[in-house]
C-alpha cells in the first residue's frame, strides 16, 4: 500500500477503534460514579497523575528512537531496525523497573498529595500498588507496537486494543454491580494490560519475523550519538511536559480538596477523548508524515505543514466550541446535577485544549524532523513557571487560579518557541507567517463561537435542548468555516483530500 492507503487504513481503524473505547469509558464512569462516588474518583484521578509523573524515567527514548526508525524503515534496512529495536527493548525494561521502584518509594507518602486524606476508602496504598502495577508492566511491552506505528500499522494495535478492552470493561462493570470492589476491578485493569501488550507482541512478531532474531550489530558510533543527544533534550521536553499538564489533578487535590479534582476528571475525561482522537489521527498521520520528511523536497514539506496546520485551526476550533457549549449539560444528563464546576473553570479547561490542540502539527513536524534540541530549556522554564503562577493562584481563586497558570505558562513560551524552532531550523520558512495564520484562525474561531453561543442560548436545559444544541454545535461553525475559506488554497486542497480519503476509507 501507498502512503494514502496506510494513512487511510490507520484513520478509519484509529477513529472507529476510538470511538467505540470512548463509549465504554462514558458507560463505565457512569456505573463508577453511582456505585463508588465522587471520592473514589477524585482518588482514581489523582494516582493517574502520580503515576503519570513517573513516567519521566522514560527519558523521551521512545520519541527519539522512533525519530531514528523512519528512514531505515523507509529504505527496507532490517538490519538497523534490528539493532534500534534491540536497544529500544533494553532501554524499556530498565524504565518499567525504574517506574515500578520509584513508585514504591513513594507509597508512604501519599498523604501529601492530598489535602484531606478521604476515611471511609479502605486499603488507599493497596490501590495505589495496583495503580501503579499496571502502569509500570506496559514498559516491558511497548517497544514492538512503535514498529507498527513507523509501519504505518497502527490499525493492527488499534484493533487489538479495542477488542481486549471492550471484554475487560465489559468485566469491570459486571464486578462493580456485582460486589462493589474496588480492588477487583484494578485486578481487571492489569489483567488487560497484560493480555493487550501479549498480543501486540505476537502480531509484531509474526509481521517482522526479524524480531525474533538475537543477532544484532552494533549501532553506528554517529547513530548512538544522535540518540543520545535527542534523548537528553527529550528528557527535559519530558520533563516539563509532565510538570505542565499532569500536576493541575495533584494541584487540585492538595489545595481545593479530592472531590474537586473528582470533578475536574470528569471534564478531563472528556477533554481526553477527543485528545485521544486528535492523537489517534495524528498517529495516522505522523509515520506518513516521517516517510515525507525522509523521502521529499524541502517545498512538499512546507506545503505539508501549512495544509495540517489548517486542518487542526478547523478541527480544534470546531472541537473547543462543541466542548464550552455542550460540557455542562452533558454532565447533567450523564451524571446528574451536582457534578459541575464553576464556569469560569470550564472556559479555561477549554482555552487549555484550545491552545495545546493548535500545537500538536508543530510538535508534529518537530518530532519527524528530529528538531529535539533547540528548544530543549523551553520545557524546564514553562514547568517552574506553571508551578510557581498555578500555586500563587491556587490560594486566591482555586481551581480556577489553578487552570490560569497552566494557560499562562503554556502561553509564555512554547507557544512561541515551537514554531521558532520548527520554522527556522525545520521549514526554512519566515516565523511570522505563521503567527499571522494563528491570528486569522483564532479570529474565526472567536467569531464562529459567539455566533453559535447566541443561537445555543435560544435552547431550554432539557434533553431536547441538549439535542438541539448539540445539532448546532454540529452544523453552524462548519457552515461558517466554510463561508470563511471556501476561497483559500489550504481548503481546496482539504475538500479534494477529504473525498479522496472517504474513497480510500471506503475501499479498504
């Protein structure tokens, strides 16, 4: 297959494989919150944030090495593939180790992290054990489904995911009903991980037979410097990426209290599906877009960026209005009255997705074309920032002082330096064109959402007016966007691509 029919395959795999993992987290939260209540879940939130923080010790070695996979995967040399692959094995058992050990150590401390330590949850440092379990065994796994990915095979990972997690939830709501247990519901969680990862490894080894091989060589004097040099700039990437966007939880949790962050997660579950898409198209369409970047002339490149970026300007434009106008009365029809927070925290939840969305083709394009260390200080600075600004905050509005900081770190620095670096080093193209495109693009957005906000306001709060909300939230802003760039390049070439896809997407 061409680089069209992969991306084709991955996208309706990827989206449909979504999708349907969505609709079981949505059923599967429900029956959480009615059976174990708002504290299990703002516990449940917070050790995913604790054990995400863990995940440092990955020192960004999956981004750098997948980096170093495109062109030999590009060019067919198995050897090469053979001995990154036998590094990246090497370099993954030692971090599920390390997470593993470094999670332990902090089991006697869990206290901290909260502000008052809810009583009536039994056995709180078994649960955060088995937590920390699951996250840790996935490392010992993960390294054979990156190759799928430079394969352009996601779609074999998406559907194998998909099925071992619909049996699982599946399981886990008929143990909640059943017993109310927490603890075998955790036991479930693993069970999965570990039967998903299996199989994943016994695909990838019966599409690479090579994986099986022990004989490796050495890899190039010049090919372990460069790796060592992007992991040390994705270790600091890494670094305030998690201190940015996995601390608000923890933040949360120990100056506003565990119920609070129990409710944030669930506007964060939310925010995280269509991140979890937004990821999942980008994951079709990044190993295309490292075959590019491998293959092709520096103006296909160019061409490439400017026509994603426009893409995601519409897409996340289109997702951050859906969300500001539709978030509260979902929660009232998922989960009933009593689950939502204070409005202005739910703009900035939104702006946040906005802002970090409208980064992912620049980190994108970065990523392909290797450009880790430039801007590799950038992280560490956003990370001191967001802590110091959200602390300071958190003391005089809350959640909501909380949410600013993130914003105001996010938009202090990587808003600007990423695209710098990419533009400069990676495009060869002025910066300000850029900036000047984000501006049009935010503009748009601002205008399409007041438009669309005004006609919401029309609507009752019943399940009608859900329905009717959701269908304009669905139509005008597409309408408008339409209207807005039916006579630029960047559309014409998306409508054409769009068909074309749907034809390919329908073939395969």
């Amino acid at each position: 297959m061409n680089r069209t029919e992969y991306l084709a395959k991955n996208v309706k795999f990827t989206m449909a494989g979504e999708l349907l993992l969505a609709l079981l987290k949505f059923v599967s939260r429900r029956v959480f919150v009615v059976l174990l209540g708002k504290e299990y879940l703002g516990l449940n939130g917070l050790f995913a944030d604790v054990l995400s923080m863990l995940s440092v010790a990955e020192l960004g070695a999956g981004v750098s090495i997948t980096y170093s996979l495109y062109r030999p995967v590009a060019c067919g040399d198995t050897n090469m593939i053979k001995s990154l692959m036998q590094l990246y094995r090497r370099i993954y058992r030692m971090v599920g180790a390390a997470v593993l050990a470094a999670g332990l150590t902090l089991t006697p401390f869990l206290d901290f992290f909260v502000k008052e330590m809810p009583e009536n949850i039994p056995h709180i440092p078994l649960i955060y054990v088995l937590n920390l379990l699951n996250t840790s065994i996935s490392y010992f796994f993960i390294y054979k489904s990156t190759l799928l990915y430079v394969h352009q095979k996601k779609y074999v990972e998406t559907a194998i995911r998909a099925g071992v997690t619909l049996a699982a939830t599946g399981a886990q709501i008929a143990v909640l009903l059943l017993t109310g247990n927490y603890l075998y519901y955790l036991l479930l969680s693993i069970g999965a991980t570990l039967i998903q990862n299996t199989v994943i490894s016994f695909k990838a080894n019966r599409l690479f037979p090579y994986l099986r091989e022990k004989n490796s060589s050495s890899l190039p004097a010049e090919t372990m410097e460069e790796i060592r040099r992007n992991v040390k700039a994705m270790l600091l990437h890494r670094v305030g990426t998690i201190a940015v966007f996995h601390t608000d939880n923890l933040l949360i949790s120990k100056f506003v209290g565990i119920v609070t962050a129990g409710l944030y997660s669930n506007y964060t579950m939310i925010r995280n599906f269509l991140s979890i898409l937004i990821t999942a198209l980008f994951d079709a369409v990044t190993p295309a877009l490292g075959n590019l970047t491998a293959t092709e002339s520096q103006t296909c490149k160019q061409d490439a960026f400017c026509r994603l970026n426009f893409f995601s300007a519409w897409l996340f434009g289109w997702m951050s209005i859906c969300l500001f106008f539709l978030y509260d009365p979902f929660m009232d029809l998922w989960l009933g009255s009593g689950y939502r927070l204070p409005k202005p925290a739910v703009l900035l939840i939104v702006l946040n997705f906005y802002v970090n969305s409208m980064r992912v083709p620049v980190t994108s394009s970065k990523s392909v074309s290797g450009l880790f260390w430039d801007d590799r200080y950038k992280s560490i600075l956003e990370a001191i920032l967001n802590l110091l600004v959200s602390v300071l905050l958190a003391q005089r509005w809350g959640i909501t002082g909380i949410l600013l900081g993130t914003l105001i770190s996010t938009s202090a620095l990587p808003f600007w330096i990423e695209p710098l670096v990419l533009f400069r080093r990676g495009l060869n193209l002025p910066v300000s064109t850029y900036f000047f495109r984000y501006g049009v693009y935010l503009s748009v957005t601002v205008l399409v959402g007041l438009i669309t906000g005004a006609l919401c306001q029309m609507t009752s709060e019943s399940v009608w007016g859900f329905l009717v909300k959701t269908l304009l939230c669905s139509v005008v802003p597409n309408i408008l966007y339409i209207a807005a760039y039916c006579r630029t390049d960047e559309f014409h070439f998306l409508r054409s691509w769009v068909v074309h896809m749907v034809k390919n997407v329908s073939a395969n």
